[in-house]
C-alpha cells in the first residue's frame, strides 16, 4: 500500500511538471523560432517605441461582419398591480411577564395504579 502510494505520488508529480512547466516551454521556443514575429503578438512599434499589436483594434468594413439578428420589440410596460394585502395574525408577545396567566385547571391529579 505505501510503496502504490509513493508511485503514485512521484507518478503525478513528474507528470505535472513535464506537462505543466516542460511542454509549454518547449512548444514557446519551437513558436518563437519558427515564427518570431506572431510569437510576440505582432508588436507595432513607432520610433522604437511599441505602440501596441497589430491584432487588437483590426478595421472591420462591410456588411460581412454585421451579421447579428435583429433585436425583439420590447414588451409593452404596464403599470405593476399593487401589493396585495397581508393577512397575517398581529405578532404574539415575546416575554412571558406580558401574557396573561393561564386559567387553573379544575381536573383533580390521577390517582397512580
């Protein structure tokens, strides 16, 4: 049972780090190096200075990408009804001091067998 556990253990921390840390890193350098301009983010740059990417902000002309459907009408607004009344009983006192002392009782304790 420990040694399947330490296997397991080792098993998911290995996998972890070659699929979480090493694979990324290897596909970064193979992008990086076969195409270096889009791994960057296609960087504008004026005078030295980057100015932002050629991705973000794309000019989009024609009618080709106005393709969402018309909105439906609003519904028509009508005033809400108003609240209808409650009809809950009238709230019961907490304390004991302000109830009224129950009535004694007239029944005669029962004699035990």
């Amino acid at each position: 049972m420990k040694k399947t556990l330490i296997t397991a253990t080792l098993y998911t921390l290995i996998t972890a780090v070659l699929l979480g840390i090493g694979y990324p890193l290897l596909i970064t350098g193979i992008d990086r190096v076969l195409f270096p301009k889009q791994a960057d983010g296609e960087l504008l740059t004026h005078n030295g200075d980057v100015i932002g990417s050629h991705l973000i902000g794309q000019t989009f002309i024609g009618d080709t990408y106005s393709t969402a459907a018309p909105r439906p009408p609003a519904p028509a607004t009508t005033p809400a009804p108003p609240p209808a009344p409650t009809t809950a009983p009238p709230a019961r006192p907490s304390s004991t001091a302000s109830r009224p002392a129950s009535p004694p009782t007239s029944q005669a304790p029962r004699p035990s067998p």
